[in-house]
C-alpha cells in the first residue's frame, strides 16, 4: 500500500530536552551527547543515531539512516535544561553518579559544569528514602505547576529554543492507582488547587508540560500521564506523550526471549529473576512502595507475550517472580538474573539461565535521548496523545483504552519504523516477499 505521507515541519532551531531528575541517567544522557558533539564517542545503543530504515523492495537497496529519513533534530541543536532535589550541577552528579570514568567527564566537565538543576516540585511522602534542599515551595499544587510553567517558559526564552521535550528520569514513586481527582481535567485542576494527595510531582511536571504545550515521556513506573486526566490535556493541547519505564536491563532481555520461546511453541513452567543493584534508583526502589510500583510494571510483559488464555497448555499458570535488592559495591553496574523453567516435546523440561552484568545507565541514556527526539518528530507531524508506536523503548507501555500493549521487541521495532515509513509517505514492509518468487 502506498501511503500519501504527513505533513512535518521542519527541526529548525534548538531543541531544549528538558530533564525531570539530574541523576544516573540524565547525566549519562549529558555527558554523552557532549561526547558525541565532540566527536570523542559514539552514539551506541541509539536506534536515532546508528540505525537505518529499510525502504521499498530488497532488491531496492534503499536503507537509509533514519535521522536522514526523517527530520529529527541534529544534536549540535540540543541544549539540556534540568530539576533535581539536589543543587549539584550535572558534571558533580555525573561523578557522584559513578557511571562514567572521569576521564571520559573530565573532557565534557565545562558542558556539565554549566547544567545547574532548578528546584524541584518534590514531597518525600511519594519518595520516602530521599531528602534534598533544592525544592519549590507554594501555597498548594497548583502554583507549583505554574512554578514549573515560569521555569519552562524562562529556559526556552534563555536559550532561544524553537521547541521543548520533557522526560523524566527522576526516581520512581510510590505505587498509586488511578482515582477520582484523576477522571478528567477539571476534577485533577480542583485537585492541584486541593494539594490532593493522589496527585504526585510527576503528575504536576506533566501537567505543566502539556499545559505549556511540551511532550513528555515517562521514563520511570510512575502512574503520571496514565490517568484520563492528563489523556485529556494531551489531547486539548494536541502535544504527544509516550510512557512508562524505559525497557533496559532485565526486562529487554524478557522481550528478546519470551518472543522466541512463543514462536517456537516452547512452554513455560515459571521464570525467577532477581537482581542486585547498588546506586541511588536501588535504594529507592528498597522502599516497598516504590518498588510495587516497579514490580507492576515488570510483571506485565511476561503475561502479554506469551498469551497463556491463547496458549493454555504452554502457559497457564507459569510462575513468575521478580526481585530487586540493594546492594552498595555494586553502584550502577547491575547484575539481573534469570532462571527460566521451560519444556519441550512431550513436556520435557529444560531450564534457561541469564546472568546479565549490565550498565543500567549506559543502556538507559540512548533510549531518553531517542524519545527526546522522535516525541519531538511527532510533535511537529502534528501527532498527539499516546505515541505507541514509541513502545520499542518501554517496560510498559501506553496504549489506548481497552487495547493490551505490546510487548514483544520485534513487533515493537516493526511498528516504530511503520510508522516512520508512514510518515514519509513510504511503502509499508509486511515482510511477504511473494513478489520475489513471481
Ligand atoms: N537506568 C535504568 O536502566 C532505568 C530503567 C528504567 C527506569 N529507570 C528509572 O529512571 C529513573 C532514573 O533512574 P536513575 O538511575 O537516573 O536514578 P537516580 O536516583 O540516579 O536519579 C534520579 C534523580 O531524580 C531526582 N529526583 C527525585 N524526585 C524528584 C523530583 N520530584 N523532581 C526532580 N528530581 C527528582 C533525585 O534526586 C535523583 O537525582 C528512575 O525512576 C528509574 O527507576 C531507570
């Protein structure tokens, strides 16, 4: 089918990427796409940066980069604006973060240096294990997102931005489900004059976000955007919104595997995954509320993929545990594994074992920055409200009412570059191929 394409504007101009949380990631994130302008690194593990985008038939040999099929901005166009609870500037979080060596941010330091965080919309109760000085205060929730909506409006006036993305990459928050001062906008406005407790900083960072027309995404488990509310303002505002939890690490590795384990009609009698972790996001997620909300959001994949109501005999019931430990030594460098219970023909079991030594922050930063970047696309493609097909980068992504997400890799990936050849106007690539055997 041939598609007639969207009209998109142009990325003339700067881009702010703005940041809610100067820690691991966001500094990850600075420092390497200070490295990259350099010319000292490369973009690694960014689908924005190294990937193509097959187009037309494989005999075409048409592959182009998609940041030169699509008009994404150049990142010598980026300027990083950031809140944090703490006053440090990005290069002293970026060292206390212990993710990068410093001689890698001892090249960026003057960059970093000059990344000083605004003060943050923050309240510990959503946060127990944190405590920091570099907070807003205001007579009730609504004059913190107006707060945010002067910082927003003064950071791109400042830098002399065309546009604005926000994304959050601040720690995660208690587990809070969806309630009444959520249902619709005016019910969630009474709410942030009413300083209502269902409302969460995140809540009011997207709220002043959508409010001053910027997109935003959901890096962390956070309930955020997921609320009809805010759904509501997207829409009004006609910004695009994409969320939650970037897809790093352990669950990445679930996306991969539990695909291949379908497809082949493998079944599953339980998968145990545990990890260790040591930096500022493992001690926050010790605290059981934060870490339900973590938990949720982890859980969901498996059930997705595999289909047990589909495919009873291969996978109802199968067991599925997962645990995050805080552990000091081990800072940023996570350690996620997996025992996986799997059986074959005549039900004959075998077991999976993944001991994965990852980097949370490395595999974190490129896909914050590809948000940052498409989310931005989308905005000027006039797309608005939930972008699923921005679902490639998270553990559980946002759809429509009563549609279940998608979790496998694979179809995630084929719908993302779908929806870039749509965009363009290109041929659509269902992988049929008949053509070839005419
Ligand atoms: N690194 C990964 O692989 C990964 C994967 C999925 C999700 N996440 C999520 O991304 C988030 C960031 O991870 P991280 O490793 O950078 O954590 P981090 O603890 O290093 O950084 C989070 C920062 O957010 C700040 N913060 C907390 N509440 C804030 C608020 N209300 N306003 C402004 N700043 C606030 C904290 O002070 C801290 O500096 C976490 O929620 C984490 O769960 C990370």
């Amino acid at each position: 089918m041939i598609e007639s394409g969207v009209d998109i504007a142009p990325a003339e101009g700067k881009l702010g990427i703005l940041l809610v949380g100067l820690g691991a990631v966001s500094t990850t994130l600075v420092a390497g796409v200070e490295a990259v302008r350099l010319g000292i690194s490369q973009p690694v593990g960014s689908l924005t940066q190294m990937g193509t985008i097959r187009l037309g038939k494989r005999t075409d040999n048409r592959s182009p980069l998609i940041k030169d099929f699509v008009p994404l901005a150049n990142l010598d166009d980026v300027v990083f604006g950031a809140w944090d609870i703490f006053s440090e500037n990005a290069y002293e979080a970026a060292l206390n973060a212990g993710v990068l060596e410093k001689e890698l941010l001892a090249q960026v330091s003057e960059q970093l240096a000059s990344l000083k965080p605004m003060p943050a919309v923050f309240e510990q109760n959503y946060v127990k294990r944190l405590n920091g000085n570099n907070i807003k205060q205001g007579a009730n929730k609504m004059e913190l997102a107006e707060q945010l909506m002067r910082d927003i409006a003064d950071f791109k006036a400042a830098n002399g931005c065309s546009r604005l993305v926000m994304v959050w990459a601040a720690s995660t928050e208690i587990f809070l489900e969806s309630s009444d001062v959520h249902s619709s906008l005016e019910a969630f406005e009474k709410g942030l004059y009413d300083s209502d407790p269902g409302i969460a900083p995140s809540m009011i960072y997207a709220y002043a976000a959508l409010k001053s027309g910027v997109p935003f995404a959901n890096g962390a488990p956070n309930l955020t955007v997921d609320i009809p509310a805010l759904l509501e303002l997207a829409d009004k505002m006609r910004v695009p919104i994409c969320g939650k939890d970037f897809k790093t690490g352990q669950t990445l590795m679930k996306t991969i595997l539990a695909p291949g384990f379908k497809a082949r009609m493998l079944g599953l009698e339980g998968w145990y995954s545990t990890n260790i972790l040591g930096n500022r996001d493992g001690e926050v997620l010790d605290d059981p509320e934060s870490f339900k909300t973590k938990e949720e959001s982890k859980l969901s994949v498996l059930e997705h993929i595999l289909q047990p109501d589909v495919y009873p005999d291969l996978y109802e019931g199968f067991s599925h545990v997962v645990r995050i430990n805080y552990y000091p030594p081990r800072g940023d460098n996570k350690e996620g594994w997996d025992n996986i219970d799997i059986f074959g023909w005549l039900g004959y079991k075998m077991q999976i074992k993944v001991d994965f030594l990852c980097r949370d922050s490395i595999l974190a930063a490129p896909l914050a920055l590809d948000l940052a970047l498409f989310l931005d696309l989308a905005q000027r493609a006039g797309m608005k409200g939930i972008q699923e097909w921005l679902s490639f980068y998270f553990k559980a992504p946002q759809t429509a009412e009563g549609l279940y997400a998608e979790h496998d890799l694979f179809i995630q990936l084929m719908k993302l570059k779908n929806t870039l050849r749509h965009m363009k106007g290109e041929e659509l690539i269902t992988h049929l191929g008949l053509e070839y055997y005419d």
